[in-house]
C-alpha cells in the first residue's frame, strides 16, 4: 500500500509540472510574432544598435560624399549648375565590374543637354575635363582652340574682317589658362597712352577683335588723345583761337581719323573770288590745331 501511494504520488507532481509548463513555455511561433510586434510599436527615434533591427533607407548626396570626398567639395565648389543630387545624374552605381563597357555606367550628357553645340561636337569630355565642374573644367586649351572659331563665329569674322595685331597671335595667347578667361591690356600693353584702369577704359575705343577700328563718344576727353598724339595735343592747348575750347571728338567724329571740313561748321567765311586764289583754309590759316591769322 505505502507503495502504491508513493507511485500516485511522484505521478500527481509529474502531471501538475506537465500542465504548468505547458502553460508558460512560448512556443516558435509566439517569439517570432511578439518580436515584430515589437518592432511595429518601436518609436521612429529609437535606433536599435543591431543594424538589421533598422529601417534601410536611401542613399544620400552626404553619403555618397563620405567615400567620394574629392568629388563632393569639386561639385561644392565649381560644380556650378551641376549642383545636383548624385542620383539626379547617377540612376544606378556600384554596378562597374572589368570588362564591361564604362559607358553604360555613367549618364550620358545629352540625356540633360541635348546636342547643346550641335551634332559636330559630341565628345564632351574632351573640353569639358571634369563632368562635375563643367565650366571650370574647361582648361584643355591646346584642344580648344581647335574649334574656337566654330562656337565663336561672331568673333572669327570680326578679326578676319578688320585685321591687326591681334590676328597674328592664337586665341590661347589672350584667352589663357581657362576658357573664358579674360586679360588686363596691359598683359601685353604695358605702357597704354593713357592710365589704366581696367579693360572698359581701353575697349571704350578699341573693339577687342578689331582694335584698330577705332570708335569713341562725342564725350570722350582730348586726355584719351594725348596719349599717342601728343603733339597736336600740344598745339591745341598752347593757342587762343577758339578751336581750343573744344573736344577733339567734336571735328573727329565718332570714328579715329575723321577729318572735317573747315565749312562744316564755317561755311563760307569768304567770298568765292578770295576762295578760288587758294587751293584751301589751311593756306592762310596753317594747322587747324594752331590757327594764325593773316598778319601775326
């Protein structure tokens, strides 16, 4: 009998473990669920330090700029109109292995540009340097100046048309360095006629291309003159006669080496008769800048 109920009694304890147990121990599939259950409800602000417990989310041009750091200060600081989101140009990446064709890899120009410079001139690269700094990579002037008369026609007319000393020299002799670069005159000029200022001052008679076409206002002070013809500038400021007074530019109108006639503004101060004796004004009256008159 003491038997018997020590046997009921060890399998009464084994079947209230059994149904405890079968209480409390989480089953697979219940610790699979209460842990997406906890990451539903996590806060957008907590960041768990396992990285497959986190939200993936794009790539951005600060990412991108951790490993291609040269890159992103060229764009930050030359990039002009290139300023863009990597992935505005570069839909895909990371995608390069050998043996495939680089072209495929990066974004064509004209996907943006169009043929901007016409069908001619389809190589991009080969005068905008740097794709990221479009503008400030146009530093290749031995290729350049190859085709500077094909972009610049207006230019290449000019100085065909009317030509100077300026013809003589390659478009890279001035415009060095960069295209677009712009020099001092006194690069070349160092001693101008008159003080230099800045380019406006000479280019206000002198056109670039054509420099001896030589145009100025009705304003423009017998100072500007002085410089290369400073000896009728000499006599015009030494006499009393009212020629004096004026500006060189009112008898030497708008274009260098205009010469008036005296009857344009005097008419015919003498009678036909006295006129026809003499072969013109200047043989009484001598040089227009230093006027005499009959008897002094």
């Amino acid at each position: 009998m003491k038997v018997l109920k020590k046997t009921l009694s060890i399998l009464g304890m084994f079947v209230l473990v059994a149904t405890v147990w079968g209480c409390v121990e989480p089953s697979t599939t219940s610790l699979v669920t209460s842990t997406v259950e906890a990451r539903t409800v996590k806060s957008d602000a907590e960041v768990s330090t396992n990285p497959y417990e986190n939200q993936v989310v794009p790539l951005t041009t600060l990412d991108c700029a951790r490993c291609h750091y040269p890159v992103f200060t060229t764009i930050r600081d030359k990039g002009g109109k290139h300023q863009l989101e990597c992935q505005f140009c570069h839909e895909s990446f990371h995608t390069y292995r050998p043996g495939k064709d680089w072209s495929q890899e990066v974004p064509d120009c004209t996907n943006c540009h169009g043929e901007i410079h016409g069908d001619a001139f389809m190589d991009c690269l080969s005068c905008h340097g740097n794709a990221h700094a479009p503008i400030a990579g146009l530093t290749n002037m031995v290729t350049l100046e190859k085709d500077c008369a094909n972009c610049h026609t207006a230019q290449k007319s000019e100085i065909t048309t009317f030509p100077s000393a300026h013809g003589m020299i390659s478009c890279s002799d001035c415009h060095h360095t960069q295209h677009g670069n712009i020099p001092n005159c006194v690069e070349c000029h160092e001693e101008p006629h008159t003080e230099f200022v800045d380019n406006t001052g000479c280019m206000g008679c002198h056109p670039v291309h054509s420099p001896t076409q030589i145009s100025y206002s009705d304003d423009t002070p017998n100072s500007s003159c002085q410089g290369c013809h400073e000896e009728i500038t000499s006599h015009l400021v030494n006499t009393t006669k009212r020629h004096a007074t004026l500006q060189c530019a009112f008898c030497h109108t708008q274009t260098h080496g205009t010469i008036q006639q005296c009857q344009d503004c005097h008419g015919l101060p003498h009678s036909q008769a006295m006129l026809s004796k003499f072969n013109g004004c200047l043989d009484c009256h001598g040089d227009p800048h230093a006027l005499v008159f009959p008897g002094e």
